[in-house]
C-alpha cells in the first residue's frame, strides 16, 4: 500500500494531495495567487496530521514540474527534493499540461472519442503554455509557447471537437471561439487530485527522477524586469 504526497504549485493555486493505493483521499487548496510559499508547507503539515501519518510513512513524493510559474515551479520543486532527499524515498515529476489533460479526462465521461484535449497556463498577454492530447492523453502538439490568434490550432484535423481549459483558456476564449468545434471549459482549477492516475503509473514503472540533477521544466529563460526606485525617471 503506497503512499505518496503529490504536489502542484505551477499555477495560481497552490494545492498538495495524498495518494494511497492510486487514488487521492486527502487533499488541501488555496486560490490566493502567489501565496505558495505561504501556504504549501502548511498544507503538507495539515495533510500528514489529519490522515495520522509520519513523514517516515511517504513512500514517494511528485510535484507538477512544469512549465508555469517561475516562482511557483521553484518553491515547489524545491520542497519536493527536500523531502526526498530527507527521507531517502523517490521523487516524480510528471509535466504540468499532462497532469492538467488527465484530470479533465478523468472529470468528464461523457467526451467523445475523437475529442482533443488543450490545456492552457496564463503566461501573459496573449501568450500561453499549451499542448494537445487526445482522450488517452497522446500529445498530438507537443508543449509550447504559444501566442494566440484567429489561426491557432487551424492545423489540427478537421471536424474534431477542441476542449479548451485551464487559466490561460479564458482570456483566449473570444479568439478561439470564432472556429468551429472549439468548447471552453471555464470552471477548471487545476488541482494536485489531477496528478493521481499519471503518478500511480510513474510509481509502479519506477519513472523517478535525479535528485542531484532534477530542475523545473521553465520552457522559456527567466526575463526579470528592472527594478522601480522611487525618485527616478527612465
């Protein structure tokens, strides 16, 4: 009976969850933006306290590891190999997007079988992370970043229904939703819950990572922006 804490901070909310046996039976959220570092420990504790579990009882740990968030994707990568290496148990790391695409599928059944499944992180103005899948969760368009106009995804196969979700979703909604066969699904969180069905497999097939040379999956360079000093003027 494994028992592993699944971790999500790539994107604004900031969730961790317990998985026995495949399934998540715990699990802790805050939608309070940039409030990661704030919250996460403090949810992990919570988590272990009310199941009456150890630290000594993790089996694994896995953390979402990106892309998305810079700051966000390094407190939780961070975390996660603190606590593998102080436990000496592995640590997985399946890609954010993927995660995202496997809770959608596994939260609505009634999907047809030729559906596409896109997934979407804000990453400013009209740029998003994105990547697309079908219902058994084979990317069809690998992971990038894209800059959203009237003819994105006009390259994908004809007549096939497009779900679009995720943060990043909403704000290409009115863009998208000029070509046909494209659904929005505007109510998705992206969740630690979402991590469930790839990290039981990760688990069983031994997919972990080197701690000494495991980073967060970024996509893009880091482009920090100048520092506002009152009194100056450009």
């Amino acid at each position: 009976m494994s028992l592993i804490l699944c971790i999500e901070t790539a994107t604004a909310a900031c969730s961790v969850s317990l998985l026995r046996n495949g399934k998540s039976f715990l699990t802790r959220r805050s939608d309070i933006k940039n409030a990661h570092s704030t919250v996460l420990n403090l949810f992990i504790e919570q988590l272990m306290t009310e199941g009456g579990f150890q630290y000594s009882d993790l089996d694994a740990v896995a953390v979402s590891k990106g892309p998305g968030s810079y700051t966000g994707l390094r407190i939780g990568v961070s975390t996660a190999k603190g606590l593998g290496y102080a436990l000496d148990i592995p640590v997985m790391a399946p890609e954010t997007l993927l995660c995202m695409a496997s809770g959608f599928v596994s939260s609505n059944h009634d999907l047809p079988d030729d559906a596409l499944i896109c997934p979407m992180i804000d990453a400013r103005r009209m740029e998003v992370f994105t990547a697309v899948y079908d219902i058994h969760l084979n990317p069809l368009k690998p992971i990038a970043a894209l800059i959203v106009d009237d003819a994105a995804f006009s390259d994908l196969p004809a007549g096939r229904p497009l779900y679009f979700f995720g943060d990043g979703a909403e704000k290409c909604a009115e863009t998208l939703s000029r070509q046909e066969n494209r659904f929005f699904h505007p109510g998705f969180i992206n969740s630690a819950n979402h991590m469930a069905g790839l990290v039981t497999a990760y688990y069983n097939e031994s997919r972990f990572e080197d701690l000494a040379y495991f980073e967060p999956f970024y996509l893009k360079d880091f482009i920090a922006g100048a520092p506002k000093v009152k009194g100056l003027r450009p």
